[in-house]
C-alpha cells in the first residue's frame, strides 16, 4: 500500500470518528425512520432453534469478588488459560452482565440491560463457540437475553475440530483457541439505524466497549481472565452462527477461561518483544 493511500485510510477512519456539525446542509432535511413514524424493529433476534437451555440465576452462591476497587485493580487481559474448564453458572453470570436485559421500556420501545447503549438500542447479539463449560455440550450457541436462555445451534463432538475453528475464526491467534469459550458479538445495523440513521454508526463502537469492558469486570470479580479481540475472521464468524454479513455480522470477539498466578510469567512472554526492542 504506498503512503497516499495510507493516508487517505487514515484520514477516512479519523472523520468516521467526528461529530457531524448539526448545521450540515447535507443533513438539514434528513429524518430517520422513526422520525417517519416507520415501523420499529424487534428488540432482539427470534430464537434460532425450538430448544432453549434455562441459565441458572442463583448468583449469590458464586463465589466472586464484589469489591468494585480491587474488580477494577484486577481487571486485565488474559492470554494463558488453564482450560480446567468453568461452571454453567458463571457463564451465565457473564452473559447477564453483558447483555442481561433488567426491565422493558413501554410496551416494546426498548430494553434496559445491564450495560448502557445510546437510546437503549443495543443492536448486539452474543454467539458463542463453547469448548469446556459444565453442563454444556461443546458447540456454537446463541444468547437469547429475554428470556435469559441459551440455544444450541451446533453441536461440535469433534474436539480438535472446534479447537482448529476456534483459532481460525480468530486470524490464527492459538492462544485463543485454548479458551473455554470464545464470546463473539454481532451487529444488527437496524436496531440503530431506526432511530439515529446515518449518525448512528460512530456510537456503536463507544456502546460495544460498554458490553466488552463488563465481560473484563465479571471476569476480574470471578477470578477468570478474558481478552478482547479484534482480529477476527468476518465471513468465517458469520458462516459459522448463520448471519448474513449485512443485516447482521459479527463486529468484536472475546475469549474466556480459567488462569492462575503462577501462569504470569508466560502472560509477560506475549511482551517480549518491549523488551528485546528496548521500548
């Protein structure tokens, strides 16, 4: 890519990222679909399959840190998992946390969930690649927040398999793959689209961060480590939970699983390179 080009990237990804001016004569007589009384689109994706898991909510019996300055201390990214496996309650701690829904606005106007989103959209949906968690066969599941239940959309009974899956829907990040589960968060355009149209797009990114940064703090109060990550691989991601990579596409993953202290010098080893280049 020669430097001009470079530049442009550069310069087209920084005004992606700029307020647009509320007098731009280009927006002057623009209104969103809401604005044009159209009609709202649901509040969250129908259900894939006839099968809902129930998620236990007995969250007190966890075992967890609530002491919200040493969650925050403890809060990092983990890369080196022990792969002991976690327990179905804890996952269904983190998928509360991240997109557990608390009440519903109106009738069917929006959901207030357990992390904010801009005009209580919140466009996301968690798939998940599940490798080792206690009551769950190992596969490809869906979240459905109404109700707090999980679908099974793929059994995967081929370890190794989904282990290769794992890693390769992540731009070859092995590490990754050694995970428990693997949290991937798609993107429904509309749900914003709706209400905010052609400004909506910025925000999404500030409202995803929301949802990653309480996987990071339940992950931190449960003692597990996680780890955000934005090398992924779109049309794999999409194939594999069935989007279509237009109304709805995958937009940020996480991987989760089970650490311990003595793995911190292995964690120091993804960083070498500071030291070996003297940064």
């Amino acid at each position: 890519m020669d430097e001009r080009t470079v530049q442009e990237w550069m310069e087209r990804g920084r005004n992606f990222l700029k307020a647009r001016p509320e007098d731009d004569p280009a927006t002057a007589d623009y209104l969103t679909d809401q604005e044009k009384k159209l009609p709202q689109p649901p509040l969250v994706k129908a259900a894939m399959t006839d099968a809902p898991i129930d998620l236990p909510r007995a969250f007190e019996s966890l075992h967890k840190d609530e002491d919200f300055f040493t969650v925050v201390m403890k809060r990092k990214s983990s890369r080196v998992y022990t792969q002991e496996g976690m327990s179905l309650l804890e996952l269904s701690y983190m998928l509360w946390l991240t997109q557990g829904v608390k009440e519903i606005r109106g009738k069917s106007y929006a959901t207030l969930r357990t992390v904010p989103c801009g005009g209580a959209r919140h466009p996301f949906e968690c798939y998940l690649l599940v490798q080792k968690v206690e009551g769950l066969v190992p596969g490809a599941y869906h979240y459905l927040p109404m109700t707090h239940q999980l679908e099974l959309l793929s059994p995967m009974e081929d370890k190794e398999a989904l282990r290769a899956l794992m890693g390769k829907s992540l731009c070859g990040q092995g590490w990754a793959a050694k995970a428990d589960a693997v949290f991937y968060w798609s993107f429904v355009p509309y749900r914003s689209e709706w209400r905010y149209g052609v400004f909506s797009h910025r925000m999404i990114m500030a409202d995803l961060g929301h949802v990653g940064e309480n996987l990071y703090l339940s992950c931190a109060a449960l003692g597990l480590g996680t780890c955000g990550i934005g090398a992924y691989d779109q049309k794999l991601c999409d194939e594999t939970f069935g989007l279509d990579g237009q109304e709805e596409f995958t937009l940020y993953a996480q991987s989760v699983g089970t650490i311990r202290p003595q793995d911190a010098g292995a964690e120091k080893d993804f960083y070498k390179f500071v030291e070996e280049q003297g940064l």
